[in-house]
C-alpha cells in the first residue's frame, strides 16, 4: 500500500509541470482569444461608423447639390 501511495505521489510531482504548464498556455490562450474578439468588435463598431458618417456625407453632397442647382427653392 505504501508502495503505490509513494508511486502515485510520484508520478502527480512528476506531472505537476506539465499541469501547471498545461493550464498557464490554456489561460493565455484564452485571454489572447478574448483580445482578438474585443479587436474585432471594436473594428467592426469603427467600421460602422464610418459607413454612417459616409452615408450622412452623401446626403450631405445631394443637398449641396440640390441648392445649387435650385437656388430659389
């Protein structure tokens, strides 16, 4: 009994590194997934923004347009 306690002590000490190594690449892993997403939200929320600031400088053009050519209007 003693034999496999120290055996199984053993082998948890001798694979304790590669749990812990294991669990720190998964956590940054994750935490670089996570960065990644905040990225692209951020990228895309910027590229909304300036599809909406394109489209009120269009309207704008039209108008600029339209009193140009219709001044008594």
């Amino acid at each position: 009994m003693d034999f496999l306690l120290a055996f199984a002590l053993t082998g948890v000490i001798a694979s304790g590194g590669w749990i812990a190594w294991g669990a720190t690449r998964g956590w940054a892993q994750a935490r670089e997934r996570r960065h990644q997403l905040r990225l692209a939200q951020a990228r895309s929320a910027a590229e909304v923004r300036q599809a909406e600031l394109r489209e009120i400088e269009l309207a704008n053009e039209t108008y600029q347009d339209f009193v140009r050519r219709h001044p008594d209007a």
